[in-house]
C-alpha cells in the first residue's frame, strides 16, 4: 500500500472533493471561532457542506449546530461520518 493512500487529505479529497488548500483556508479561517456561538457554527457548516458539494437539509444542519455548540463534537472521522449521515 502506497503512503499516499494514507495521507488524510487524499481521504477527503477522494471522498468529498475538497482540497487540502480548501481545508487549509477553512481551518485558518476558524482558529479564533467561538464554537459555541450558534450563527459562527452554522455559517461554518454550510460552508463546509457546500465546498463538499453536499446537500444539507435544515434539519440536518440543526442537529450539527447543536452538537458542535453543546461542545458534542466527535472526536474520530467515524464518529464525524456518523453524524453527517443522520
């Protein structure tokens, strides 16, 4: 197995089309967020979504927003990918 195959980046890049220069752009961008502040969290997800060219239903977005602000994120890709397919 190649090492590129387990570089995280290529990951995403394959599964959801995002760069690492987006994912770098995004993550520069959300340094100082305050993760707790509902319309900061919610413009991120949509965000996010859209870069991934992803639909997100309100209800969907709902439920993300309220998980990163009740401080409920997950802390592995597994646990990440569970909660975006609710």
């Amino acid at each position: 197995m190649s090492n590129k195959s387990n570089n995280p980046f290529d990951k995403i890049q394959q599964g959801a089309g995002i760069s690492p220069s987006e994912i770098y752009k995004v993550a520069d961008s959300v340094k100082n967020a305050d993760f707790s502040d509902e319309k900061t969290v919610r413009r991120l997800v949509r965000q996010l979504a859209k870069m991934a060219n992803k639909p997100l239903s309100k209800e969907k977005e709902d439920r993300l927003v309220k998980s990163i602000t009740g401080n409920k994120v997950p802390t592995d890709l597994n646990s990440l990918n569970q909660l975006f397919k609710k």
